[in-house]
C-alpha cells in the first residue's frame, strides 16, 4: 500500500469509528433564535447546498413565501415572493448552522427545532418539527391551514415537547433506532415504529407537563397521528453523527448529501466546507391517486443525511414494506439494496442490525473512492413534492445521488492530498 | 496430447457465471441454465483520468 493510501485508509478507519462511537440524545425543543446563534431576521434557511431565489424550484419558492408570511416579513405570499426576488432575505443552507430541514427544510427564527446532543462529542444538531403529512410546508405548501398548524407548532407543540424532553433528561436515540430497525421501520420512508416508540416515552411526561387537557390531547393525537414523526428526529441525529466525522485531514468518507430540488450537494470530511453540487436526478416511485411524474418536482431535502449514517435506502433490507410504497420492485429485494449500499461503504453498525439479514450492521462511511470505482450511486429514499408551489406532497420514491457529484469531489479530494 | 477438457466441459451441465451485460445471463435463463449474474463495469465508468486518480489514492 502507498504511503498515501495509508494516510487515506487511517482517517477513512478514523472518520467512521467517530460516527460509530455516537450517542445521540435527544434532549430538547427550543426557538431557532435561541439554538442558532448566527441564524438573524430575515435569513432563511433551507435544504441542499448554496443557491438564489432565480435558481430555485417551485416547491421551494412556496415554502419561502409561507414562511416569510409565517414570520411577518410580509403580509401575503405574493409580497413575499416580491421581496424574496428583490433580495429582501438572505438564504443559506441549513447545513452551514449545525441543522437539517427535510423537503424544502424551512428554518427560521421563531421556529422550534428539536435538539439532538451527540453526548460522545459534546455537539450539538437541529431540525425543526415534523408537520405531518400532504399538504404541508416542507412540500410546498403555504396556504392559511398550513401556516395555522405551523403557529400551533410554535406555540403549543414545541414548547410541550420541550418541557417534556427536560423533565425526562432526554431520550437516547441508539437504541431507539435498534428496536426500529428489528421492527421494519428504515427511518426515512418508514418511521411507524420509531415514532410510537417515543411517543411512549413521551407520552407520560407530556401529560405531567401540560397542564391545559385540550392541548395535551391535540398534542398526543398530532404525534400520534404522524407515522413520519420521527423522521425529523432521525435527521437531527444524522447531522449530530456527522458533525465530529467532518474536517479529518486526508478522509475520503462523505459527511454531508443534500439536495433543494435543483442541485445535489455532496461534503468529505477532507475536503473542508468545499461543496460538490450537480442536478439533481428526478426519483422514481409511486404517486398518489390524479398525480404522476409529470406532477413531479425533481429531488430535494436534507433527509440523505439519514442514508449518510446507514438508514433509509441502506437499510432496506430492514423494511421489506417500504420497498412497495416506494416502487422498488418485490419486498424480496429489499436486502439486495442494502448489500449493494455495502459496495460503497467501508464499514458495518455492529449496533444497528437487520435481522433478517442475519443482523448485519447497516453499511455506514460511504468512501468516494469507492463510489467513483464501481459507479454505484447511493439510494436515497425520499418523499416526492409537486412541483408547483403550494400543492405538497403526490408521492414517494427511490433517487440516487448523481455521480458527477462524486467524480467532482474526488478530483476535489485528489487535490487537497497533493495528487495530480 | 490432446486436452479433452473442453469436450468434456461442453457434456456436463453447466453453471455459468456472467459478468457484465446483463443480456448474456437473461438469455441462459431461459434455458434453464443455471447462471450468477456478476455487476462488473469498468474503474471509474471507463474514464481514464478518475481511473488515473483512484490508482493513486489507493482505490
């Protein structure tokens, strides 16, 4: 082996055994303002890597203008989207603020954010709560039933969960995701079990500390309603399991996939902050009843951030169910997904196992180099939006990550380790 | 001396492994012929300059 491979295969063994060695904690809900300390008035965060307003997708532009409505920057959507194209607001990835959004990933000053703490690093990740499903801001959605619901959040859900979260010190998300796993859920298309498992956690101190039994029973029937609850925690904690993993001088292991319906965003860990962004690709799936692809707006979101840590697609083999819902073929495939997730991936989670395929660790630290070699792309389970802003959701579906975007940063990568 | 191998191969079932176009293992399997299909494609898609770079970074 050269000399430089060997640099290259110790902070690659580095790089994982941080992800490895996490432990993620959720431990709390509070406003953005408070949880981002760069995060000012009028900036708006979202999904995938940099972009401006004149580049975006229609989904996204909807959910700007919701938000800025939501937020009071303007009195209605259309004013928004004025003073969004004259540059009244500044946009910026979630991932430059420690935070994840999915779909379109709104984060705005008055939002509460759930707060994982990975307590073997001491840093912490954020991400905003899960609206629920259909018609909601995260796919577009912006209208006065969705803008409602997003008050309530603010005012009701967010600050229960977090007095909830405190009185309890916290759930750890490790074995949370274990149990998931062994019960069929992939945490990004499939959060049916995640998310009843913590609202059983949650359900006590919810009652112990909302007072107002109305809003204790509007909250518990929210979350219990929301197969997809979790899935906003199991973001948060993929970011709060990349962070450590990120800035390790010679790592070839990508800590950062994103998307915001335009362009696909890809970081290494040795790389630095530099991004490596190429169109995004359209996914395939099934679409609801009256859409189809032509509805279809192409991928977006920060939820790779799931596949990133080895759930979601590389965890197919987990959730044969979820392999129908997103029009992948037979359930009877689902561990080939998985075993072909492993190609690209130089290590396994000895903690989160898949039973049925003979508890093999999910295939975790995705290697550009190997993604480069074999052409094998990573499969992200995803939500589809329309495309048209103020719809929301018409589907779900598999996407891969393009290549170009890898190709590019392995030539990126090439050149921090002085080779030409 | 004449290897008889090949006649022999040629009278015994066959297993075959394909590796590459996929056309190849479909057109065996509806033969009835027993056939493992290998995913295999060129380094890097078959572009020398990324191919030139994974040779130096070991990969």
């Amino acid at each position: 082996m050269s000399e430089i491979a060997a640099r290259i295969e110790a902070a690659n063994a580095e790089t994982v055994r941080r992800m490895l060695v996490a432990d993620p904690v959720l431990v709390d809900v509070i406003p953005a303002h408070v949880a981002l300390r760069n995060l000012t008035d009028r900036m708006i965060l979202h999904s995938g890597p940099p972009i401006e307003w004149n580049r975006m997708c229609g989904p996204m532009r909807g959910a700007i203008a919701g938000v800025a409505v939501f937020e009071g920057w303007a009195d209605t959507l259309a004013e928004a989207e004025q003073l969004a194209a004259a540059g009244a607001f500044r946009f910026e990835p979630n991932h430059h603020h420690d935070c994840v959004g999915p779909m379109t990933g709104m984060t705005t000053v008055s939002q509460p954010l759930l707060v994982v703490e990975n307590r073997a690093f001491g840093v912490r990740a954020f991400c905003a709560i899960n609206e629920g499903l259909g018609k909601v801001m995260r796919f577009g959605g912006n209208d006065d039933e969705v803008l409602d619901r997003l008050r309530w959040i603010r005012d009701v859900l967010g600050p229960a969960l977090g007095a909830a979260l405190r009185d309890i010190g916290g759930v750890p998300l490790k074995p949370l995701i274990a149990r998931g796993l062994s019960m069929g859920d992939e945490m990004h298309q499939r959060n049916v079990a995640c998310s009843s498992l913590l609202l059983r956690v949650l359900a006590p101190a919810l009652a112990r500390k909302t007072s107002d039994r109305a809003a204790l029973s509007a909250i518990l029937d929210f979350i219990g309603r929301n197969d997809q609850f979790f899935l906003n925690v199991a973001m948060a904690m993929g970011k709060s399991i990349s962070m450590p993993a990120e800035g390790i001088d010679g790592s070839s292991i990508v800590t950062v996939m994103c998307r915001n319906g335009t362009d696909f965003g890809v970081r290494l860990s040795g790389t630095g902050k530099d991004w490596f962004v190429a169109p995004v690709e359209m996914p395939e799936g099934l679409y609801f009843p009256g859409y189809s692809v032509e509805d279809a707006n192409p991928d977006m979101g920060d939820s790779a951030i799931v596949e990133l840590i080895g759930l979601g697609g590389f965890a197919m083999g987990a959730a044969p169910a979820v392999v129908g819902f997103i029009g992948a073929g037979p359930a009877s495939r689902a561990a080939d997904f998985t075993r072909s997730m492993a190609e690209i991936a130089i290590s396994q989670n000895p903690e989160w196992t898949i039973p049925s395929m003979d508890y093999a660790g999910v295939p975790t630290g995705i290697d550009v180099r190997r993604v480069v070699d074999t052409g094998i792309q990573p499969m992200i389970n995803t939500g589809i939006a329309h495309r048209k802003p103020g719809v929301g959701q018409v589907g779900a579906g598999v996407v891969k990550a393009p290549l170009a975007c890898f190709e590019q940063a392995l030539v990126g990568f090439a050149k921090t380790m002085g080779v030409s | 001396m004449i290897d008889r191998k090949p006649k022999n191969l040629l009278k015994t079932p066959l297993k075959v492994v394909n590796v590459g176009l996929d056309g190849f293992s479909q057109d065996l399997a509806r033969q009835n012929v027993p056939v493992v299909r290998v995913q295999w494609s060129p380094p890097a898609g078959g572009k020398p300059e990324l191919a030139r770079l994974l040779a130096k970074l070991g990969g």
